[in-house]
C-alpha cells in the first residue's frame, strides 16, 4: 500500500459513521499531520517521535524539562529513527499528538538561525539566485535551514566548527547561528510546543538541499544585520 493508502486508512481508524463534528475535525487534523510527516520522510529525512505538549507543559513530565515538546521520546533515537512510512505511521496511530524530530549528520545538517535572520537571509538569498532549499520556523522564534550534511563516511575526515551545536548545549551561549551536523537533531513540522505555536515549512523538504557553506556567509551577515551573531565573529574549524 502507497503512502495516500496509509493515510486513507489511518482516516477510516479516525472516523466513524455519523461521528460527531469535532471527532471529524481531530480526524483531519491527525491525517494531516501524518500527511506531513510522510511528505518529509519521502525527502529522505528521518523521523522519530518525540515529546509533545500537554496543558502547556511537556508530556515527558519530567519537573524542569530542558527542551519541553522538543526533545526525542526515547534515548534510541539516533536508531530508531526511520524513513518507513508504516512505521510513522503506527508511531502516529499510538500517539496522535506526538511530535517529532529529525537526527542530522546523516541525510542533512541544518543552519538554525532566529527567524528575523532568516527571513532576511532568505531574502538575500533570492535575490542573489541562491536557492535556500528546506526551509522550516520554529514557532516565533527560530527558522532553519537544511542542507547536504558535511559528515563524511570516514572518520578520518570529521571536523568539526565552532557553529556546532548538541541536543544538551546551553541555547543561551549559541543566541545566533547554531550547526546541527553529527549527534544532534532537529524539531520537524508540525510539531507543536508548549506555547501553542507550532514547526512549520516555509519551503517544502522535498526541495533540493543546498551545499551549507554556500548559505553561510549569507546566514552570518543576516544574523549580524539583526544584532545575533554567530558563535564569535566568524565560523572556523577547530
């Protein structure tokens, strides 16, 4: 069964026979979400389920959550995470609500800027002819930007950046640009968080991923352009 026949069936489990309106309405609501999660992982990201929010807290339930509804559901992610759509799909069947991230390092890294930076970033970018690929917000406040990954096969050949940003880094010390590459992850839309905003694409996933450096020193000067530079003045490698 194709990817649309999970999604019709996934409805059928939803809706029954004159249901009342708002069970219709959280219906459509779930097959839209699944819609979009698929869409993503036909682009060859790959998901995982992850923490979602509950009366403005995070459904973890741990007292002081770091990242609430942003954080992966299992320490395993980096295994379990998968492109198979039957498998999203019964994640999403057990946990409607739940939200999802995606690792990066493997199919794509991801440039992750404050939103006023990326809005003017992608702006400079079309004007230039640059094409800024996926592009995704993160409620009010961040955008990021998916790119080739510069993980190598070989070990040998890793280095790393001053930009490079970990699940369990202290967001104060990275306000501006952050490069999520090996061993970190992302929120993918449509996620929701705690505040009721939610992880949406700006630009569809399916659009073909940039070389990162050829975004960065836009990305760099439109975080500098509204007062939140990069980790020092300029990226370099260590």
């Amino acid at each position: 069964m194709d990817s649309a026949g999970r999604i019709g069936a996934w409805w059928r489990r939803w809706v029954r026979p004159g249901g009342r309106p708002a069970e219709a309405d959280a219906a459509a609501e779930r097959a839209r979400r699944l819609g979009t999660l698929l869409d993503a992982a036909r682009a060859g990201f790959p998901v995982a389920p992850a923490a979602h929010a509950v009366d403005f807290r995070c459904s973890c339930e741990r007292v002081g959550c770091p990242a609430p509804a942003q954080h992966p559901l299992s320490f395993a992610w980096k295994t379990q995470a998968t492109t198979d759509p039957d498998q999203i799909a019964r994640w999403l069947s057990r946990d409607p609500d739940a939200n999802a991230i995606t690792p990066t390092g493997r199919v794509h890294d991801v440039l992750d800027v404050p939103a006023e930076a990326g809005r003017l970033a992608l702006d400079r970018l079309a004007e230039a002819g640059v094409a800024a690929g996926p592009v995704a917000s993160v409620g009010q406040d961040r955008w990021l930007f998916f790119t080739t990954t510069r993980s190598p096969l070989d070990e040998d050949e890793w280095w790393t950046s001053e930009l490079d940003t970990l699940p369990e880094d202290d967001q104060v010390d990275h306000p501006g640009l952050r490069w999520h590459t090996r061993g970190s992850y992302v929120l993918l839309p449509p996620s929701r968080l705690v505040d009721g905003a939610d992880a949406g694409w700006i630009r569809s996933p399916d659009e073909p991923l940039p070389d990162p450096v050829r975004l960065l020193d836009v990305l760099t000067d439109a975080c500098a352009a509204v007062g939140a530079p990069a980790l020092g003045e300029q990226w370099m490698i260590r």
